[in-house]
C-alpha cells in the first residue's frame, strides 16, 4: 500500500504542477534591487554626487524644469553637484520654425577633464522626445580652455534678456525666422541665464558662448549638426553686435525680464590637488 500511495501522490503532485504554469513576473524582491552599474564619465560626468552637510541646492531659473531635463536623457541641472574649479555651460537652441530643437551640456571637471552631452530632438507631438540623438563625449584637450574662459564672458553680466536700441529706441525681436538661445553658466554657489531671441545682435552679444557650447557638440554625428546647419560659425551675429555698439546702439533689459542675481566673478582652478575622485 505504501508503494500505492507514494505513486498516487506522486500523480498529484505532477498534475497540480502542470495545472500551475510558472510566473511570468520576476521575482518582486529582485525587481527593485538590481545592481546599477556605474555610467562612464562621458554619460555621467558628476556621477552619483551627494551635497556636503553645509551645501545648498543652487537655484536654476532658466525655465527648464527637471522633468524635461529627463525627457532629453539628461541629469536635471537642478541636481548638479559643483566643487571649486568647475563649471556646467549649458546651451538651449530652439528655431522659430519647426520643433527640431537641441540642447547641448558643457562639463568642465575638478580634475581637468571635460565632457559634452548634446540632444537633438523634436520636440513637440507626444510626451516623449522624437527621433532623439544623443552625444556623450570626452572632449579633447584643445576645446577645454575656450571652456574655461567661459566664467570670466563679460556677457553674464548682461540682463536675463533683452531688446535691441540702434539709437532711435528699443525694438523687441519677433522671432519669425532663426533661432532663440537660451544659455546657462553654473558655477559653485550660483547660476546665470541668458535668453536671446532671433535678431543677429542680440545673438551676436553671446557669440562666444554659444561658438565654445556648440563647437564642442557639432562634428560628431551627422543628425546632430543638421539641426544647426551653420555649427558653431557665429561670425554673422558677432559683426552685428559689434555694428551694433559702434553705431551707438545698445542692449536694454526687456520689460519682462527677471532680475539676475548679483553676478560672484568665480574663476574655476585648475586640476583638484586632493586627490579623491572628481565624480
């Protein structure tokens, strides 16, 4: 009987093991613990930065908010951790026509190295980016002290944004045609922001931004530069602005432009001399 009745639970024990298929789920306690591994520093240049017991969030008033940094695969700049001797440029380019936009991110870091990130997109239509390319890149020891010499642009100094006078008062730009430019300088402690519409002078007042920004981008995939066919060649819109101050024009803040913090002139040092890791 003993032989019997093993046989009979052995019958059961097999069909109730058909009668159940196997999960098609992943185990629930290995779901939300997988091992992340560590990014390389051309996606990640400041990895896993944590803020010391005294730093403080540095505020970003460029009109990006966190969410749509991650639409674009990128950290928010609001999560940026800097220490001294570094710097974040970032750089927003939208054209008046279409909704082909790009947004490229300069990362000059403690110990010496720098990285860009570059996204272009569409940016319109569904709640993800369309057709998005991505660049992630060290970038080469020549395109590092054009960079560097970002801090000291006296174009931060500028309004928020503005409007153009050539002398017989201000005119506001209408973006009909071109692109409009919005430029972030993040340094330790605090954070600048530029916008600049369509008209070549006012573009041209931060020509040297957007030609180091965009030069350190362009060159690397061919759906990346035929967003901005004319790469970082700013020529055209430096001569306007430089027309534009010798002809006794200016530069006036626009009506609806925000205060900007009181500019810190903050020089990045070089390479960090205490040794730990720069990330």
């Amino acid at each position: 009987m003993s032989g019997l009745t093993g046989l009979i639970a052995g019958l059961v024990l097999a069909a109730s093991q058909q009668a159940t298929p196997p999960s098609p789920y992943p185990d629930p306690a290995t779901w939300w613990s997988p091992e992340v591994p560590r990014p390389p520093s051309e996606a990640e240049p400041l990895y896993n930065r944590r803020p010391a017991r005294d730093e403080r969030p540095i505020p970003i008033d460029n009109g990006v908010e966190p969410l749509l940094y991650r639409l674009w695969g990128l950290q928010p700049l609001q999560s940026q951790v800097l220490r001294r001797g570094e710097l974040i440029v970032e750089v927003w380019a939208r054209p008046a026509r279409g909704v082909r936009q790009a947004v490229i991110r300069a990362t000059l870091r403690r110990d010496g190295r720098a990285f860009v990130q570059a996204r272009a997109g569409l940016g319109c239509c569904t709640p993800e980016i369309g057709r998005r390319v991505d660049i992630d890149a060290e970038l080469a020891g020549v395109q590092i002290p054009p960079l560097r010499a970002l801090v000291a642009d006296p174009a931060w100094s500028q309004p928020r944004s503005v409007i153009v006078d050539y002398g017989g008062g201000a005119v506001s730009a209408l973006c009909v045609d071109g692109v409009s430019w919005d430029v972030t300088l993040l340094v330790p402690g605090q954070a600048r922001h530029l916008r600049r519409a369509c008209d070549d002078a006012e573009v041209g007042s931060i020509a040297r931004i957007l030609a180091a920004a965009v030069g350190a981008a362009v060159g690397r995939d061919p759906r990346f530069d035929a967003v901005l066919p004319r790469g970082a060649d700013f020529s055209r819109q430096q001569r306007a602005y430089d027309d534009l101050l010798a002809s006794g024009g200016v530069l006036k803040a626009g009506d609806s432009s925000r205060p900007q913090p009181p500019a810190v002139p903050v020089a990045p040092d070089e390479a960090t001399a205490d040794g730990d890791d720069p990330r």
